[in-house]
C-alpha cells in the first residue's frame, strides 16, 4: 500500500462520515476521532463539552491512484450540509462545525476550488471551514466502524443510513462493491 496520501474532513458527526468514506473504491483506511483543537487525546466527552476546540473528524488513507481528492471532496460536499455553523442535522455544538483539514498547497487548492463551486450550486453562503491540518486524535474503539457495529441503532437507521444510500445513489461507479 504505498502512494497513499491522507484526507482529514470533519462533516458533523463522525459516524456518518465514516460509514460514507468506507464504501468508496480506493479508500484504504478510515479512522474515526478528533481534530483541531488544543487538548491532547481528548475523550469523546471532552470533545462534546465543546471546550477542547476538537472537532468530530475522519482521517481517511486513500491511494490517489483510485480515487482522487477532488472525488472525496465531492462526497464530502454531498454528504453534510455546507450551510451550518457548530451543526449537522440534529447534532449541535461546535464539535459539528465542517471542516476542511488540508495537509498540503495542493488540498487547499482543490478545496478551496470546491468550496467555490458548491457556493454556486446551492447559491448561499459556505460556512464549512477549510483551514491548515495541525493535529488528529483517534476516537474510542467503539466509534470506529460505528455504522456496520450498529446498524439498527436509531441513529444510525435514521442519520447514517440515509446518508449511506445517497452516496450508493450518487456515486454508484466509485464504490468499492465489497
């Protein structure tokens, strides 16, 4: 698995990124936790007290020889509401503002490039930040793969699935089919 390169996105709650990333074709590995803030190996009741500035993230190893950034950011716009400020749907509190984490000119490029974009299509203001990746803390293990793990969990039915099956609708030709 050499030639992967990392993506860091956080698009509210971290379980319906992860289960939406996993599915794409070229996606190696995708890791559920916390970026951005200031506290070290933060807990997940830290991070959701909204006091450690952390964010719910992914960091997602893809190879770009399958799929490329620019594809994940257009998931990635797809799949969160880019409109929000400190929410995704029900979830509120600033460790659900979006955020872009790029780790190079290049990332920032195309994000930003793609932030522009999406504006023109939906024809409002952006609120999903794109700033410099500093720093990602894995989550607990029980909120990796959360979506498989629990699938009939009332959130996951009501938040996650319906996220799961836009991407299978709208990115049917990327997906992994495993």
């Amino acid at each position: 698995m050499n030639n992967l390169e990392t993506a860091t996105f956080a698009g509210g709650c971290f379980w319906c990124a992860d289960a939406v990333f996993r599915m794409l074709n070229g996606v190696k590995s995708i890791t559920a936790g916390y970026a951005g803030g200031e506290k070290e190996n933060p807990t997940y009741e830290e991070v959701s007290s909204g006091q450690t500035g952390h964010v719910e993230a992914v960091q997602i190893e893809f190879a770009p020889s399958e799929i490329s950034y620019r594809e994940l950011l257009e998931v990635f716009w797809h799949t969160h509401n880019p409109t929000e400020v400190n929410r995704q749907g029900p979830d509120t509190g600033p460790q659900y503002q979006a955020v872009i984490f790029y780790h190079d000119k290049e990332q920032r490029k195309l994000a930003e490039e793609s932030r522009t974009k999406i504006a023109g299509e939906l024809n409002q203001p952006i609120m999903t930040q794109i700033l410099p990746f500093k720093n990602f803390f894995p989550a607990e293990e029980h909120h990796q793969d959360y979506f498989a793990k629990n699938p009939h969990a009332p959130y996951c039915q009501i938040v996650v699935k319906p996220k799961v099956e836009k991407v299978g609708k709208l990115f049917h030709e990327k997906l992994n089919n495993s």
